[in-house]
C-alpha cells in the first residue's frame, strides 16, 4: 500500500471556490430576482464595461466571462431570446461573431449593479477596506502569476516550432 504524502499547505483552490460559493450564496437572490443566472451576469458584467461597447468577439468573452464555449453558446441563446445582447457576424472576420449589450442588457445590469455595489459595501464594512485592498492585490497577483505561466508555455512551444 502507497503512504500518502503529507501536505504541508491548506488546499488553495478549494478555499478559493469556497469563497466564491461564499460571496456568491449572498449574490444569487438579487441575480435570480432579475431573472438572471450567475453565467449571465459574468456575461452582462463584462459586455457592460465601458471598455466593451463596441462587443466582443465571443472567444474573448468566453475567456473574460470565464465560462467555456459550448456553456456560453447556450447562455448566449437565452440571453440573445429575452433580449439583453445581440449577436453579429464579425466586420473583419466573418467567421467570427461579436456579441454586444443591448439597451434591455444595459438597464439590466444598471439596476443589478446597485445591489452588487451594496454588497461590496457590506463585505467592506464587515472585514474593512484594507483588508478588501489587500484581497484584490493578492488575487491580482495570483492571476498575474498563471499568466506569466501561459507566456512561458507558449513561448517554449513556438520555440519548439
């Protein structure tokens, strides 16, 4: 019988998702009272940057979203149904489509964001600003360090090449 390894550090990835179903299960009325899933308002929160007016490519958006192709595929239907975006062929590429935010998706996420926005307050009022500072540099850092990853890894595959 193999002895299992000793582990010297908590699991990581599983407190982060713990978290997140943390901060999420104060979330998802507010979602679910404007008809919306956790998937759509990703969608809906990254198309409502102003940074995205223009749409985005749905590879992109997938990416930015976090969610993968087929999921959004689906999302994107029923978002595109009750009218919060709409889907067109690329300009520039016509195998491409960009999705943007319509006025419906707009006002949507206008609304919600005044809820969202409470909640952050809250969270701030309960742990404190520094400490909520502290958080997002942490998780930048965290996300800036798998990135650095990705460049390396497709840096050494091209190499390859």
């Amino acid at each position: 019988m193999v002895k299992p390894t000793a582990l010297k550090h908590r699991n990581l990835p599983l407190l982060l998702l713990k978290a997140r179903e943390a901060l999420m299960e104060s979330r998802r009325p507010a979602l679910r009272s404007h008809g919306l899933s956790d998937q759509q308002w990703r969608v809906l929160r990254v198309l409502s940057e102003p940074v995205n007016a223009l749409g985005l490519e749905t590879g992109r958006l997938a990416r930015e979203a976090h969610l993968l192709g087929p999921s959004l595929t689906g999302v994107l239907s029923r978002m595109e149904r009750d009218g919060m975006v709409v889907r067109q062929r690329s300009e520039s590429d016509a195998r491409r489509s960009v999705v943007r935010i319509t006025e419906v998706g707009q006002a949507l996420a206008a609304s919600l964001s005044v809820v969202i926005e409470s909640q952050y307050h809250d969270l701030e009022a309960t742990i404190g600003q520094p400490k909520l500072n502290k958080l997002y540099t942490l998780l930048d850092e965290l996300i800036a360090l798998q990135q650095i990853d990705q460049k390396e890894t497709i840096e050494m595959t091209e190499d390859d090449l």
